[in-house]
C-alpha cells in the first residue's frame, strides 16, 4: 500500500515539478506494482499532476511560470501548437518531445479551453500509461522481438547515412 502511494505521489509531482519523464516513471512503476496497478495508478496521478499544472499556468502569473520553466521551451511550445492545438497537444503528450509541465504551462497561457484540454490530457495519458506498463511485457513476453528491432533500427540508420553520404 505505501509503494501505491509514494507511486501515486511520484506521478502526481512529475508533471509539476520532478524532472523524472513518464516513460521512466511508469515502466519503473510497473516493475515494482506490476502493469495493471502501474498504468492505474499512473494514469490517475500523472493526469491530476497535468490538470493542477494547468489550473497553476492558466491563474499564476508569467513571473512564477518563468521561474518553473525554461522560456526557450515555452516559445517551442508556442510555435508547436499556433496550427491545430488539439492534434499538436495530444502528440506532444504522447511523443516524448517537450516535458509535460511546458505543455501544460503552454496550454494554459495559450488560453486552450479548460476541458478541452482536460480531455486530451486524459486520453494521451491513459494511453501512454497502458502502453508504458505493459511494455516489459509485451519484451518478457518475446526477447527474439528486440533483436528483430535492434536489426532494423541498425538498419535504417545505415541505409539513412548511406542516403546522405550519397547526396
């Protein structure tokens, strides 16, 4: 019971203030909780850490948001998401691109109507946190899998270099 909550507490401050990424947190989570716990317990504290992060950026004031996150970052936000704000919100919480505290602090400056963005946050983060729990899973379940990836992850990176050493 007290790893669940320290889980919990660990996922609930990643968005706001831990410099953890999910994808750490969570597999580190579902190798102690196990999957299913872990993508639960994941989902629900890194999906109220994203909607508290949000409520901090759409209240605070820009000083207190420049002192949480780089200004850099937040002008790399802003430029992400100027064309179409629910796709670009979505595979920013999904790809691991930009922290989450910088687009939840992004959101909330842009304005992004509240449960819009609620909404989004809760359905790219049950996603990456099933996917991230059951991933030592799914390589317990076939190691021949990782080799078959490392091949062509080797693969691609020779035939990409022999393209440009080609040009």
């Amino acid at each position: 019971m007290r790893e669940q909550l320290i889980y919990f507490i660990i996922c609930f401050l990643q968005p706001i203030i831990l410099p953890f990424p999910e994808p750490v947190t969570i597999v580190g989570g579902s190798s102690v909780l196990g999957p299913l716990r872990a993508s639960i317990i994941g989902f629900s504290g890194t999906t109220l850490g994203i909607i508290v992060m949000f409520f901090i950026a759409k209240f605070a004031s820009i000083n207190i948001i420049n002192k949480i996150v780089n200004e850099k970052k937040l002008d790399k936000f802003n430029k992400y998401i100027e064309k179409n704000d629910t796709l670009i919100i979505l595979v920013l919480f999904i790809l691991p691109i930009l922290p989450d505290e910088v687009i939840c602090i992004g959101a909330g400056l842009a304005k992004l109507n509240s449960y819009k963005f609620i909404v989004i946050a809760a359905l790219s983060k049950l996603f990456t946190s099933i996917s991230l729990a059951y991933s030592i899973e799914l390589i317990k379940f076939n190691g021949n899998l990782i080799v078959i990836l490392i091949v062509l992850i080797i693969f691609s990176i020779i035939i990409k270099r022999n393209k440009l050493s080609t040009r």
